[in-house]
C-alpha cells in the first residue's frame, strides 16, 4: 500500500519518516550486517541502526501520546517537539560506530528543524539545510573521518539538494539519488571495499533511511539506485578508521566502549582529546549536557575512566572483539562460542541493581528513569546472554509488550525464552532467588514465578504535579506510598511515610521485607524502617540494597 504523502515537513511527517526509517533498516538490517567486516568482523552495522532508530521511534510516539492524552491536550506536538524527541531517542539508544553517526546526523537536521520552535512546519528550503547542517554535524563528530563511509553518503546527500528546487519530496529525491551514486562509488575510495568488492554498511543503511524520508513527502518508496549495495554479501562500515585504508584488522584495538555521558562542553572537548590518545574509531555526539561517546581501545577501564573525569557517565557498554557469538565467529574464520543452557535476562531501573542482578548471574538492560528500553534492546541482550533457554525478566507492569515482542522475535532466532511477568524489580530479585539452572527449565520457570507472584511490591517517590489517586487529591511535592501499583499513603515526610507503607504491606503477613534505597532517598530512612519492622514484626528479617539512580526513592518487597 503507497504512503499517503505529506506536503510539508511537520511533526506528522517526523512521525511517519522516522517509523518508514525502522522499517526499512529492519527489512535491510540482515543485508547491512552481512556487509560488515570492518574494522572488526562483529556483523552488527545493521542491527545497530536499527536499534538507534527504534530508540529515535519510541521517543517521538511518547511525545505524540503525551500530546494526544496528557493534561491540555493539542492533538499533535509542534515540529520541535517531534524533531527534538527525534534527536534525543537516537542519542540514547545510539549503538556502535553507525548508529552513533546516524544519532548526531538526526540530532543535526533537529537543529535546524527545531531552530523556529513555533512553525508548525518547513519546506523544501528548510530541508536542505537541514540535510547540510546534518552532514557537517556528523563530519565534525568523528575525530578523524575517512572518505568512502557513511560520512560521504551523507556529504553527498547534501550537496546535492544544493541546487534541487521544488517541494519536500522533490529536496528528498535529490538526497536520496545524490546518496546512492555516492554509495555505489565508496567501493573505489577504500582499499578494503574494493578487496572485497562492495560498498560501506553505514552508508548503506543511511539510504535506506533517505529512502524512508523519500516515502514520507512522496507516498511511494524510490526506485533502488544503480550500483548502490542491493544483494551484496561482504562489505564495511569503516566510518571512523583512524589508520590507513590498509590497517590489517587483526591489529586493532581490542574492546568498543559506549557511554552516555552527563558533562560540559570544555570537559567534552578534554575528553575528546584523551579518547584520541587511547584508541581509534572516536565518535563523540550530542551536546546540551547529554553526550554518547563510541571508541575502540586496548584498556576499556581507562576509556570509563576518563569519562568519570569529565562527568557522569552511565549506560556503559564495554565489548570485547574476541568474544563474539555465533554469527560473528563465522565471518572471524574462528568456531562459535558455546551456547549456555539457561540463562536469565532482567530489565533493572539502577546501576546499583544492575550490579546486584549481575552477581546473581543475571544479563541486565539498564532502565534510566523515564527512558524504558526498546524491544530490540530486550532481544539484543537475549543474544548476549548466548544461550539455548532465557528466562526474561521485565520487572515493571508497563513493559509486558515491549518484552513480549523481544520474546517472540527471540523465540523465531531459535531461544527457547519464558516471560515472567514481574512489575518490579523486587519481584525480580525474589524470582532470582529461586532460579535453578540445573533444574528443568518449566520447572525452574515455574518456581520463578511462584516467587514473583508472591512478593508483593511498594515504592515511596514524589508527586510532579497534581492529581487524583486511589489514597484522594495528591499535590506537587507530596510523598506518595504505592502498593502494588497504586497510589496507597499521601504523606509529607519520606521516612514516615515508607514506615507506613510497609506496615500495611505487612498487615497480610509475610517473611521478609526488602528494601531498595534510591541516591536521593533519605540516609536514615533504612535504619528507621529496619528498627520498626525488627520491633513490631516477630520472624520477620530485613534486607537492604543500594539501588543507585532508580527513579524510586525506595522500592519495597514483602515475600
């Protein structure tokens, strides 16, 4: 069925690209894996994209609901708002060197798209300069950018709108055609593209991501260009080789680090220069206070380490090249790493549970608060697990369909996986302490389960605005106790109130009470709740975790 164009770039037209965009990336992603060989053999180009892209999707659908359900709704949110979500989902969810470019190529044209926040919408004019503002921004992102990658493809989309007259669709055509010829022509500009006789993946996928954009203004999908990747088998994505086009791949360095970072400008820039030192395939993007930075190194701890010094980095994602998985070990010419039997996947909303739920042997996806994962990051841990049986782990209520849809595509790659529907990562932590890997796995999915199902959960946070709960009228700034997912005790003091939340937890009976401290809870607050459980309930013990910055003041279990 033909898209039903959009004449002018507006928040419905950001909408409607950036899901055309997820799925062509998702019907190329197997295509644009295959093709990547360089500079490590990970066979992942594709799939990074696709989940950078998912991370951009889920963002701009959040600000479309907030817009169609919240408070004062208007219908639709302004060409800002859809261009900013845009740029921002990409910049969290950003993976591996494309993924990380594709970010700061979407966060460019937001730039421009974002810089009158009350047009309700741009032309053929705004477009092209935000198709060039996006090419320079990726350009100016890579330390030391290589020609024939994703950074051409994308300068040549941009020159050639230059001179291209007319509407939305007709700048979209000219970007996507002017992309094509470059992409078809990176075979010649790299030594190890020409070896293998191909074109770079990262370019690759950007267009597959012009096509989408063409789609968008045109209601139908462009003619493919000539030349320009279709069927290939081996190729590259070598957007940010430091080394000459013929650097041996045995070589280079032997971890890829990724990190959000909270920081300023100057420290960033500090960074950069440190990263450089360390290692190769540098790419910083982002900017306002909010950084993802991709680089490959020999010492990863010293890569961390210098994010600390700059500011606060989180979501750190440290993989070594020398241990892929199956599909990466064929193209490295070594045998695949066994699969485990079991393994156990959890989504954890804080590093300090993260931790915990690592110890326990669990593979974790890091929920920051308010950025829950996409399915495509459920499913990308499924694989790291590397394992014949999972047994997924959702631990929040509003989570079951993102992590049914990573059990289903995990269950069609051949995974045997069991979803336990936990709402909390309390549950989870009860279900953990059951699991037996040893056991069969219904059984053990089973037990699980029975754990879960039999803690029930509590939180204490604060209200961010007015509104009506279960407990009456609560106000921005009061502490809400919430029991099983709705709103139980409206109080004014952290402590009291957690001391009132767990009594009527307890009020049904139960063993043990688990207590999970956020970084802004109060620093008595477990002491005070220990003391009143130890003196008011006989038999019943009190464990306390560190949950880091969990979104929660406090998350409680009773089992």
């Amino acid at each position: 069925m033909a898209q039903v164009p959009q004449t002018f770039f507006d928040a419905l037209a950001v909408r409607t690209w950036c899901g055309l965009a997820l799925a062509a990336l998702g019907r190329a992603r197997e295509e644009i894996d295959a093709i990547n060989v360089y500079p490590v053999a990970d066979g992942d180009t594709g799939t990074n994209l696709y989940l950078t892209m998912e991370s951009a999707v889920t963002a701009v659908e959040a600000v479309f609901a907030g817009h169609e359900a919240g408070p004062g709704a208007t219908g639709k949110p302004t060409l800002a708002d859809a261009a900013r979500a845009m740029a921002h989902g990409a910049l969290i969810g950003a993976r591996g060197n494309s993924g990380t470019i594709l970010a700061q190529l979407l966060r460019g044209m937001a730039k421009v798209l974002a810089d009158d926040g009350e047009a309700a919408h741009t032309d053929g004019q705004g477009l092209r300069l935000a198709l060039r503002h996006a090419a320079d921004s990726a350009r100016d992102a890579v330390a030391h950018p290589v020609e024939g990658t994703v950074l051409t493809v994308a300068s040549a989309a941009a020159a050639a709108v230059t001179g291209a007259e007319g509407d939305c669709g007709a700048v979209a055509r000219a970007a996507y055609e002017g992309a094509g010829e470059a992409l078809a022509a990176t075979t010649g500009q790299l030594a190890v593209l020409a070896r293998a006789g191909v074109v770079d993946a990262g370019g690759r996928g950007l267009l597959a991501v012009l096509a989408a954009l063409v789609e968008t203004f045109t209601g139908e999908a462009p003619r493919a260009v000539a030349g320009a990747g279709a069927g290939v088998s081996v190729g590259v994505d070598a957007a940010t080789d430091v080394c000459t086009d013929d650097r041996p791949e045995p070589g280079g360095p032997a971890f890829e680090v990724i990190y959000l970072l909270e920081a300023d400008d100057a420290a960033v820039a500090r960074l950069r220069t440190r990263l450089d030192a360390l290692g190769d395939s540098l790419v910083v993007v982002g900017g306002d206070g909010l950084w993802n930075v991709h680089v490959h190194v020999d010492d990863a701890g010293a890569a961390v380490e210098a994010g600390v010094e700059a500011g606060r980095p989180y979501r750190i994602r440290i993989t070594h090249f020398g241990a892929e998985d199956a599909h990466m070990a064929g193209a490295a010419g070594r045998p695949p790493r066994e699969r485990a039997q079991r393994a156990v996947v959890a989504v954890v909303p804080g590093e300090g549970l993260a931790g915990l739920y690592t110890e326990a042997g669990a593979t974790t996806v890091l929920a920051r608060p308010g950025e829950p994962p996409a399915s495509g990051e459920l499913v990308e841990a499924v694989r790291r697990a590397h394992a014949r049986e999972v047994v997924l782990l959702p631990n929040d209520a509003d989570l079951r369909h993102t992590a049914a849809a990573a059990a289903e595509q995990a269950r069609a790659e051949g995974v045997r996986v069991a979803l336990i529907p936990t709402r909390s990562a309390v549950q989870g932590i009860a279900a953990l302490a059951v699991h037996e890997p040893d056991r069969r796995f219904d059984e053990d999915v089973v037990s699980m389960t029975s754990a879960a199902g039999a803690t029930r959960y509590g939180e204490v946070v604060i209200a961010e605005r007015q509104s009506w709960t279960m407990a009456g009228i609560c106000q921005a700034g009061d502490v809400l106790g919430l029991i099983d997912g709705d709103v139980a005790v409206i109080g004014a003091d952290i402590t009291t109130t957690a001391a009132t939340v767990v009594d009527r937890m307890l009020a049904a009976g139960g063993e043990m009470v688990t207590l999970v401290l956020g970084d802004e809870a109060p620093t008595d607050i477990a002491a005070h709740v220990e003391t009143r459980v130890r003196e008011s309930y006989l038999a019943v013990d009190t464990v306390v975790y560190r949950g880091g910055r969990q979104g929660a003041l406090l998350l409680i279990g009773v089992e």
